[in-house]
C-alpha cells in the first residue's frame, strides 16, 4: 500500500518519490520529524520540517483511507453484496467522501419510510417508475393494492403504493453517488451559512447580537463567525442552517434523474421535489457542515500554533539572579528571589499599595534582597495591580543595572496549582508558585511555559470549541519543535522539558531526572545510556537535542549529533588543533573543505551543518531579549484618550486581527483593516505574539471595557 501512496504523496505535495519514500521509511522507523528534518538531510534531500509533517499527515490520511476501504470490503462480502463491479469502485475511491458515497446504499441503516414500503412488495413498482417509460401508472399501481387492508403489509389503496414507491424513489436518488456529488458543490458554491436567535433568547443571547440575523456564502465565512455561530447553536442561542437555494437543486436533481415527459417521470419529478429537504438536503447538511466546521477548526488550530510558536520562542533573559513579583493590592506582592538556575532563594510578601508605610517598608525589603542575592532583573506579572507595582519599583533606588519587566503572567496560575508545581514545590502555597513561575518565564519562557496546558496560555481564538485531540497534536507538535529547535540543557531541565525531546517522552523523561539526581550530573552524553529503559535508538533520536555545557566533550553542548563526532575529530587533526581549540572558533570554518570528509553516511548538507555549528555551538535560535516598558501615567483605561499613540506587545493574533496589551489591564484590539496601509488577508503575515509595536487610540468603550487601535502610519 505504501508503494501507491508515495507517488500519490509526491505528487500531491509536489516531492521528488525518493524524498517522500525516505521519509515514510525513517517515519516508520519511529524517527521523529525533528531528527528526520536536522540529522537525516540526506536522505530526504533536505526537507524541512513543515514538509516532513505534510509528509506524515497526508500518509496517516492514506492509511485511513485504506483501513475504512478494506473494512467495506470485509462488510460487503460477509453480506453477500459485493459485485466485481463494486469491489473496483471502492478500490479506486480516492477519498473518504468519495468511498462513503460509494457505501451509502448498502449500509445497514435503520426502518426508514423506504424500507417500509419495500417491505410491502411496493420495490418493482418503483423500478417500474424509474424507467419512466410511457404507461398508464394508476393502473400498475393497483396491481399492489392489498384487498385485506389493516394487515401490516397492506396497501390500501392506489395513492398508498404510489406514495410508498416515492419514497423508494426518494431514497435512491438521496443515496445516488452522482447526486450527492452534484449537490455536494452546490452547497460549495451557493449554499449560505445563516443563523438566527431562538424565540425568546434575544435578552439572554445578547453576546450572540451580531449573528441573529446573519447570512453569507458558506464558502466565504471566516472561521472566527462560523465558530462563534456554532457556539451560539450549542448553547441553545442561536439557529443555524447551511443550504443552497432549494429550488436549484431540485432542478439539479431533476436534470441527472428526469428522462422523459411520461406520468412514470412525473411521480420521479414528484418524488425529487416532495422528499429532497428531508433526505438529501439534510443529510448533505450534515455532511457539508462537519466539513465547515472542520475547516474552521483547522483554522483556528492553526491560528493558535502560529501564537504558541512565537510566544515559546520569545527571547529569553538568560541566566539572571532574579526578583519576581505576583502584583496584588490589599492582598500585597508575593516575592521571590530565584537564582541563576532558577531555583528558589527566598520568599515573602510585601504590602506597596497600603498606604505610606506599607510603600516604605516595601521599597527597603526589595532594596535590601537586591543586594542580598545580586538581583540582576526584576519581573512583574502582568495582572491586577502590575502596572501599579512596576511604576512603584521604578521609584526606588535600585542599581541601574536592574532590569524591570513586565512578563505576561497568563497560565501562571494554572500552574501554580497544577501537580508540576506541586511536585516541585511541595512545601510551598499557590502564590510562592505563581511568583515563581512569572520569574522563571522572564529567564526563559520556553521552559517554563512547557509546563503548562497550552489551551491555557491565551494565545488562540475559539479554542474551547474545536476538536480537542486535533488540538492537542498540533500544538504538541509545535512544542516538539521549538523545544529541539532550542535545544535542552541536560542536568538542569525540567521532566517536562525533557518530554518534548525528540524520541523521550514523559516516561523517559522522568527515568532522566531520577537518574540526574541520584547520581549527580551527566558528564557526557554517552552516559545517557545508562538511563535504564533508554536504549540505542532512543539515544540517537535524542542525543543530539540534549547539551551539556562544560562537560568532558565539547561537542556536547553542541548540535552535532555523537555519529558524527568521528568526523569533527578528523577536521581537528587535519587542520592540527585540539579539539576545544576547534569547537567555538569561527574563524577556523573558512579552513575546513567539506567535500574532504563526504562519507556514505555524511553528506555535504550534514558536513555544512556541522561547520556551521562549530563556529557558534549550542547557538540559541531565539532573537536577543529587547527590555521594554509602557508608556508611563497609562495604568488603566480610564488614562486613555482618542488619539494617544502608545508602546504596545501584542499578546494575540487572530483572523480578525491582533490584541495588544499597552498597560491598562484590558488588551485592545486591532482590527485587521487597522493593521497596515495596505490591503490584509491574514494578520499573522503582519504582526506576532510578543512583538513590540506603537498603536494609536481610536476608540475607549468603559462600560463595554473595549479599546480600538490602530497600527497604520
């Protein structure tokens, strides 16, 4: 089955064969994309991640495709209905839909209106109506008249075996492959999306008001409204509905199934118009919107990938002595002091926005930890009182080289009282997490936010409301990536950092930290076998997306994988350095012909790679951290006025545009016309999450708490 679906594959996603046959190859082998896309160049002729998933997705489909084929096929034999003719039909299908459309007349279905009337002898009269030849059907009709009426059988009369024929007729035309397929893009092409509010929900439905009397073209509506209406329908709110015009399709109908002008194409005709919403336009409603709600759901999904990318991959601090604080009026800040491995020092709470003394007592505590544990940076949650709090530290007398930033604190308290803080910090409350979750994020988000629930950082639109497996896999992916696109410091990551190494996993990943911590630090990477249960295949997958700074090897707190260390070795001999003279200088690369060390299994892709890599090893990907602040008197909305040009960070990107949080505790929002000067499509080619930007007010909405902006020059 494979051989077939590679041709089919490089075709499709227009690859070379041997690209997409190496790459099914190494996929069931159990490589992951990761590895596959950085340490297997050759064999796939360098393809890049996103293709190498494309690869993977489009091949899962093809099994799928195949697994439902062979069970029709196993079905239709055991019932004895399987014709040669059939078999190549189902064969041949080259979709899901098309194969279902193939099945439908034969699927056990339950007692419908055309059973019924089979049941009564009424099927050869229906074939009898179906040639549509010229004869007098009132009289055929009454052949199948049943004299003994009220038996369960019976037909009592003429129009009793004409109606019962219809419906046979009826039935066949709703499961005619043809049909479906002609009404199928119809639905595509003309059919509306519309909805409605429910008799006596208007009051209660008013979060729904834009969307109840709504319509437009099915093949147009954005994924935002086609979620936001669905939603609307599931909460009991809205009525929603997708169909083309009913009269063009019955004239669509008409024209594959009328052959004739004869009373016998008459009761067709009738049949077609009588019994087409209820059986074939319901059930391709059905059908096309499962579709659109799959697409939408794609969409948003995709929306949201797009956001957790960037937000994993925002710059990272570093290795900082750091003061967090968890902002809070009456209830004060909690603190915490981390240090440069991101392990607790100290923790108390301090009370800024209590009046003089408590502002007093609090600048001398924080003072004092500074010097203390020679804070380098301090970070500030984001939430109720942050603003309050950061123009409150800018007024003490700090060393300047104090760095105070605002760190976006949403999840943060997911965490603190998720089981990953519990376990880390069994002795410690939920405000003592959360404050250190918030520091930790400054010094490097991706670690910290790996260990929380991704549908809980508030970074996608509508994500509650779609396919949650199909979620779930798509941002696991995304974390996979940036993960071993970074790269993982072996002795001081966490288990869940760890997980998303390529080939560990959670299980693994916890055999790696129970290991670390009974016997001390890895020295090597080699010592990685050791690990119990963590076998050679699984040390190649991984190796070379763990690093271990200052250890034994240097080319351990590289990206070289260990196969290749062999040949980093070769290039130090021939050019007469030790090999911590090589690793780290750039200035060596020119020296170095890779066509010199071109092997069976080392090719020139791998051998760039490797150079590349020597002259900046374990080179973080992530762009330098950017401090930055908000405009200053700006702390809530009731500050803002019509005009007023700010300092935002994006925090959201979605189909309609991008949320930014500019220091009033209320993120305003872009709308996509508002984006640039020039025409948009889709906000994410514009702006990213994290990215920093100057907006202008133009629009303040207290009571609804809304703020418009605009980014156009």
């Amino acid at each position: 089955m494979i051989d077939t679906a590679i041709p089919q594959i490089a075709q499709e996603l227009k690859l070379a064969q041997g690209q997409v046959a190496a790459t099914v190859n190494l996929l069931d082998d159990g490589a992951s994309v990761p590895f596959i896309a950085r340490y297997r160049k050759e064999n796939t002729a360098s393809l890049d991640e996103v293709a190498i998933t494309s690869i993977r997705d489009r091949l899962s489909q093809i099994r799928e495709l195949r697994d439902r084929r062979h069970a029709i096929l196993e079905s239709l034999e055991k019932r004895g209905l399987l014709t040669e003719e059939l078999r190549l039909a189902i064969l041949t299908a080259e979709t899901m839909t098309t194969l279902e459309d193939i099945y439908l007349p034969y699927r056990p279905k339950r007692r419908t209106r055309a059973t019924i009337a089979k049941e009564k002898g009424l099927e050869p009269l229906a074939l009898h109506l179906w040639g549509q030849e010229n004869f007098d059907v009132r009289q055929a009709a009454a052949e199948y008249v049943d004299s003994t009426t009220g038996t369960i059988n019976g037909v009592a009369n003429v129009p009793d075996a004409l109606n019962g024929a219809r419906d046979i007729i009826s039935e066949w035309v709703s499961e005619d492959k043809v049909a479906r397929r002609e009404i199928r893009r119809l639905f595509w092409s003309q059919g509306t999306f519309s909805s409605s509010v429910v008799s006596g929900k208007r009051e209660e439905a008013a979060k729904y008001r834009d969307y109840f009397e709504w319509e437009e073209p099915v093949r147009k509506v954005p994924s935002h409204r086609a979620l936001a209406m669905l939603r609307g329908e599931k909460e009991s709110m809205l009525s929603v509905h997708i169909s083309p015009p009913a009269v063009q399709a019955v004239a669509v109908l008409q024209e594959i199934f009328i052959t004739g002008n004869t009373e016998a194409s008459q009761e067709v005709r009738q049949a077609v118009q009588d019994r087409y919403k209820p059986l074939l336009e319901a059930s391709m409603e059905t059908e096309v919107r499962k579709e659109a709600r799959i697409r939408a759901e794609d969409a948003a999904i995709t929306v949201f990938a797009d956001n957790l990318r960037e937000l994993l991959l925002a710059p990272a601090l570093g290795q900082k002595n750091v003061l967090a604080l968890d902002p809070g009026f009456r209830s004060g800040c909690k603190l915490v002091c981390l240090d440069r491995q991101g392990r607790l020092l100290h923790n108390d709470t301090v009370y800024p926005h209590t009046g003089a003394r408590g502002e007093r007592e609090a600048g001398d505590k924080i003072v004092d930890l500074c010097r203390l544990y020679s804070v380098e940076a301090i970070a500030v949650g984001n939430g109720t009182a942050g603003r309050e709090t950061e123009a409150f530290l800018r007024t003490l007398e700090l060393d300047s080289d104090i760095t105070v930033v605002m760190v976006n604190e949403s999840g943060a308290s997911v965490y603190s009282a998720s089981k990953v803080a519990r376990n880390e910090f069994p002795d410690y409350d939920l405000t003592v997490r959360g404050a250190v979750s918030i520091g930790r994020r400054l010094m490097d988000p991706l670690a910290e936010l790996v260990k929380i629930d991704p549908k809980s950082i508030g970074v996608g639109q509508y994500q509650h409301d779609v396919d949650q497996k199909a979620l779930k896999d798509r941002l696991d992916d995304v974390v996979g990536s940036c993960v071993n696109n970074v790269g993982v410091e072996l002795n001081t990551a966490s288990s869940e950092l760890l997980s998303y190494v390529s080939g560990l996993g959670p299980k693994l990943a916890n055999a790696i930290v129970e290991y670390r911590n009974e016997n001390g630090p890895f020295a090597t990477r080699e010592s990685l076998k050791k690990v119990p249960r963590l076998g050679p295949k699984v040390f190649e997958q991984a190796a070379g997306f763990l690093r271990i700074r200052e250890g034994k090897n240097p080319l351990d707190a590289s990206a070289v994988h260990p196969e290749s260390y062999k040949v980093v070795q070769a290039i130090a001999k021939d050019l007469g350095q030790p090999l911590d003279q090589v690793v780290g200088n750039a200035s060596i690369s020119t020296q170095i012909d890779p066509n010199r060390y071109v092997t069976d299994k080392v090719g020139l892709p791998t051998l760039h790679d490797i150079i590349e890599e020597l002259a900046r090893p374990g080179r973080d990907p992530r762009q330098e951290f950017e401090p930055f602040s908000f405009a200053d008197g700006i702390n809530k909305m009731s500050d803002l006025t019509v005009g007023i040009k700010l300092p935002g960070i994006i925090t959201n990107v979605t189909a309609f545009g991008a949320f930014v949080d500019v220091g009033v505790h209320q993120d305003g929002l872009v709308h996509i016309s508002n984006l640039t000067n020039k025409y948009v499509t889709n906000p994410a080619d514009e702006v990213k999450v994290q990215q920093q930007v100057w907006v202008t007010v133009l629009e303040i909405d207290l009571e609804r708490k809304r703020i418009g902006l605009s980014m156009k020059g």
